[in-house]
C-alpha cells in the first residue's frame, strides 16, 4: 500500500488464466464438430439418393446381366467400381489440400501433432467405410434382386 496506493490488490490462479486462453480454442473445436457431423449427414443423404438413383436406372441392366449367369458379386463389384472411380479422384485431390490447409493451421500452435501418412490413411479409411455404408444398401438390394420381377416390369 506504500508504493502504490490507489491500485488494487488483484490475484488470479494460474490454471484459471490458461483456461481462459483456451476457451475460444475449445469454443472453436465444438463448432467445428457440429459443422462436420452436419456435413458428413447432408454428404451421406447425398450419396444415398445417388444410389438409388443409379440402382433403379440400372435395373434392367442387372437383370440381363443375372440372366445371362453374371453372380450376384460380380454384379456387387461392377456397381461399387462405378462408385469408387470418383471417391478415389477426389481422395487424390483432395488429401494435398488438406494436408497443406492442416499444416498452416497447426503453425499459430506451440504444441501441435505432425500430420503423417498415418494420420492420412487413417481419413482415408474413415472416408471409404462411411462412404461403402452409405452407397451399399442400395447397391445389395439391386444386386441379389429377382431379375425375373426386374424384366417383367
């Protein structure tokens, strides 16, 4: 009180100030989540009316190819290569991006991960099995259908 008398005695804890450095990081990283479910939902209702879309204009194709003796796998393969051809292109495109984009956000922190092959391949297999669930449902039930009832119609 000498020294300086009109200031205040303030305190703070240290724990207390750090958390409060990182809430807007924490804040950032909640919104993130919810933007990315909420594309990763309106992505998949996308790729499941495509499915069907495609599913139902090829239908009397598979029914020729099954009556012709073409196995239900076969037919299950041929419809997924039409699907994967563009997941691979955009996988192609789409990792340098990425990568280059999460690498000059993760520069502004102090303790950062190193994004690798790893951590690459680790999206890249999220992405395929989101993408096979999605795409397979259709894809299975127009490949073990009746081709006598697809022919017929």
């Amino acid at each position: 009180k000498q020294t300086y008398q009109d200031a205040s005695f303030e305190y703070f804890f240290l724990d207390e100030k750090f958390a409060a450095q990182d809430s807007e990081d924490q804040y950032f990283g909640k919104l993130f989540n919810y933007f990315t479910m909420l594309s990763i939902i309106i992505s998949c209702s996308g790729l499941f009316g495509l499915s069907l879309l495609i599913s139902t204009k090829r239908q009397k194709e598979i029914g020729v190819r099954k009556v012709f003796g073409a196995d239900s796998f076969d037919i299950l393969i041929n419809l997924l290569a039409g699907y994967l051809r563009p997941l691979a292109a955009a996988v192609v495109i789409g990792s340098p991006v990425a990568y280059l984009l999460m690498n000059m956000w993760l520069r502004n922190f102090a303790y950062k991960i190193e994004i690798g092959l790893g951590l690459m391949s680790l999206a890249w297999l999220g992405l395929t099995l989101i993408f096979l669930f999605t795409v397979s449902y259709h894809t299975i039930k127009s490949a073990i259908a009746n081709p006598v009832k697809i022919l017929r119609d």
